[in-house]
C-alpha cells in the first residue's frame, strides 16, 4: 500500500507539471460556479450544486485515464511494468489520484460558489 | 544458483513470429549479451525475460534455488527500455527518485544512491532539467540509470549502452562488472561489437532465430577462414572485381572491403599479382564478432 502512496504522491507532481492536466482539473469547477451564477436560482443551480462531486468524480476519472493513455504513448507506462509496482499498485495510485482530483476540484467548486456569493 | 531459463521460447507479433525456437540459460553473475541487428528480435526477447510481455510459445522464467521464494524472484529484474520508461515531466533525479522508492531497496541511502548514478551516468549537468528536454544520448543515459537505481537480481540493458558517450560507456561497465562481482546478473541487448565482446557469453540472434550461443571468442571463431582486407584507390570497379575473381560477398567496413576467405594467404598473393595497380593495401586479419553477425544474417 506504501507504493501506491508514493506513486500518487509523484503523479501529483507530475499533474502540477503540466498545463494541460492542471487546465483540466481547475475548468470543471470554474465553469460549474459560472453555470451556477447564470442559472440563480433555478432548480438546475441546485442541481448542479448537488450532483457537483459526481461531475468531479466523471471528469476525475476521464483525467486520469486520459493520462495512462499518455503515459503508454510515452513509454512511462512499461517503465512501471518493468517495476514491481505494476499492476494493483499502478490501479490503486490512480484511484488515489481520482479521490484526490475530486476532493481539490470539489473544494475549488464549493470555495468560489462561497466568494461568488 | 538462480538462473534464467528460456527454454523453445516464441514470440508472434500479429501474423508474424519476431522469435521462433529460442533455448538457453543465464547464470547468475554472468553478463550475458543478446547480439544482432535491428530487427533480429533482441528487443522483444529481452522484453520476454524483462517480464513485460510473455512468450506466445514456450517459457522464460527465473528459477530460484532452494529456500528461494519465486515470486520474490519475480520482482528482481529490472528493465531498461530502448525508448525510455520515464516520466517525461519530472527531471531526471526526480525520475530516479520515483523509480528507486518503487523498488525494495532500503530507504536509507537511496538519495545518495541516486546521486551516484547520475554522477555515474554523466547526467549532473542536467540532473535537474525535464526528461523531455533532454537530447537522446542522455535519455539514454537516464534511462539506464532507471534500470540501475532498482540494484535487482537482474538488469536487462536494450541497446542503450552504444548510445553514450565513452567515458559514461567505461564507467557504466566498470559499474556492471563490479556488480556482477557481487552476483548480479545482466542482460544486454547490443548491436555493437564492442559491447558485446565485454560480455562472459552472448546469444546472436538473426531473422528471431538464435544462430550463435557462446562466449565471444567462440562465437568469432566460429567463422571458418580468415577475412582479406583490401584498402582500395578509389577504384570504383574494384569491389566488383573482386567478387568476380573470388566469388565472394564483398562488404565494406571502415572503408576498406572485405571478405571471407579459406586460403587466405593465396588470395592476397593474387590480388596484389591481378590487381596490384588498384589497390592501396591488403592484409588479412582474424573474423570479429562483426563478422560473426554477418555470417549469421546469411544463414
């Protein structure tokens, strides 16, 4: 288990170090508190409001396998394989880093629907 | 003693069988070297004892002594890809770090065990810089250092070693000698001669067949003959002449041509009679490895 911490640890580092992946986490936020602010109070702003963690976990998971599609393309994936972190602990590290994404962009959405408002 | 066995291992890619029919055993604490051209199937069988892909026919498995348990075996070799497994985000001491944490090696000392390597790997100038950055001579380098900081039972090595620069070479194999001193065992997949004369024993492969299995004086000295140099004045006919005269496959290697002879003295005796006027220099000299290799490609 100690392994897929580390792992997550690093593939965090490795989301801060790129734009595209960090452009990814923070848009879905951003443009939830914006629909949010459009909608006022209509039923589809509380419902956004509500099912806003689902949305994260969607678009968390999408990230997340978007990037092990990268990470075959460029060879980072074998690298992995050739360790004896392959397999349960490469799965368990991406699912970390899902709870992860989906905590920070959780806690993006909720503190600017806090500033907006 | 743990060994590597690849016992009638094949491989098919598709519709096409990249390895066919390969058997032999590596002991530990040997380098054992996987020699051939591009396209002769080392990749994918070093891949097989690197335990990223499995065999389509046969086995390759590392067998364990008594008290051994294989599945702890199992996690003791490391890789070193021909194109890198790194993270191309992270720099390279990162990338070792990470790489280093993954393995069971002790926590204490692995920073200064990283940093060895990159000093080992000539990679200090550029420890802190992108691995996609980087130019491929040091990828390599990186790559390789990948495989090293793991300090498994096994390192296989994929044609990364010809691509550094000479001092790193010499100090990347004093590194692998004295580790297989210690009983480690390597596994270098190589198209150079030269590396692969440093090796205790090699397999050459050719077409995905194993063709040659030896040390590398026996695998040169299994060429019969001898090899006549010619060293031309830029006659442009001459190699076609001496095909001709000699009925032999002429090559050209390090500017001069070259082939493969049984009476070799007689030969050179004639070309300097027949050919005398065209030609700068001949000598004869024992068949290398090269040699070998082509030799194999022809069989």
């Amino acid at each position: 288990m100690l392994r897929s911490f580390v792992l997550t640890y690093w593939e965090v580092r490795r989301v801060r170090r790129s734009r595209a992946a960090c452009a990814a986490v923070l848009i879905l936020p951003v443009a939830a508190v914006a629909a949010h602010m459009l909608l006022g109070n209509a039923p589809g702003g509380a419902l956004l409001g509500s099912f806003f963690p689902a949305l994260a976990v969607v678009l968390g998971s999408a990230l997340v396998w978007m990037r092990s599609v990268l990470d075959r393309a460029s060879g980072f994936a074998a690298g992995l394989e050739s360790t004896p972190a392959a397999g349960a602990i490469v799965l368990r590290a991406r699912v970390l880093l899902v709870l992860l994404l989906v905590l920070v962009q959780t806690a993006i959405f909720y503190g600017l629907l806090r500033i907006v408002r | 003693m743990n060994s590597i066995a690849v016992d009638r291992a094949g491989k098919r890619i598709g519709q096409v069988w990249a390895l066919r029919d390969i058997s032999f055993e590596i002991a530990r604490g040997e380098v054992f070297g996987v020699f051939g051209r591009s396209g002769s199937g080392k990749s994918t069988l070093l891949r097989l004892i690197g335990g990223i892909e499995h065999p389509t026919s046969g086995t390759v498995a590392l067998e364990a002594s008594d008290g051994d348990d294989p599945s702890w075996l199992d996690a003791q070799v490391s890789v070193a890809l021909q194109r890198p497994g790194l993270a191309p985000e992270l720099t390279v001491a990162e990338n070792l770090r990470l790489f280093a944490s993954l393995w069971p090696t002790p926590r204490k000392g692995r920073m200064g065990r990283t940093a060895m390597f990159i000093e080992l790997l000539g990679l200090s100038d550029v420890r802190n810089r992108r691995v996609q950055e980087l130019p491929e001579g040091l990828k390599a380098a990186a790559e390789i250092g990948r495989a090293l900081v793991a300090q498994a039972e096994v390192t296989v090595i994929d044609g990364l070693i010809e691509r550094l620069d000479r001092p790193t070479r010499r100090r990347a194999w004093e590194h692998i000698l004295s580790r297989r001193r210690q009983g480690a065992t390597f596994v270098i997949g190589t198209a150079s001669a030269a590396e692969a004369a440093l090796c205790d024993r090699l397999a050459v492969l050719s077409g995905g067949r194993l063709q040659f299995l030896g040390t590398p004086d026996q695998v040169s000295a299994g060429v019969q003959g001898e090899v006549v140099a010619v060293e031309s004045l830029q006659n442009p006919l001459l190699k076609s002449n001496l095909a001709e005269r000699f009925a032999a496959a002429v090559t050209e290697r390090n500017g001069s041509l070259e082939f493969k002879s049984q009476s070799g003295e007689a030969d050179v005796a004639r070309i300097l009679s027949e050919l005398g006027s065209d030609v700068g220099c001949v000598y004869l000299r024992q068949p290398t490895l090269d040699d070998a290799l082509d030799r194999a490609e022809k069989d």
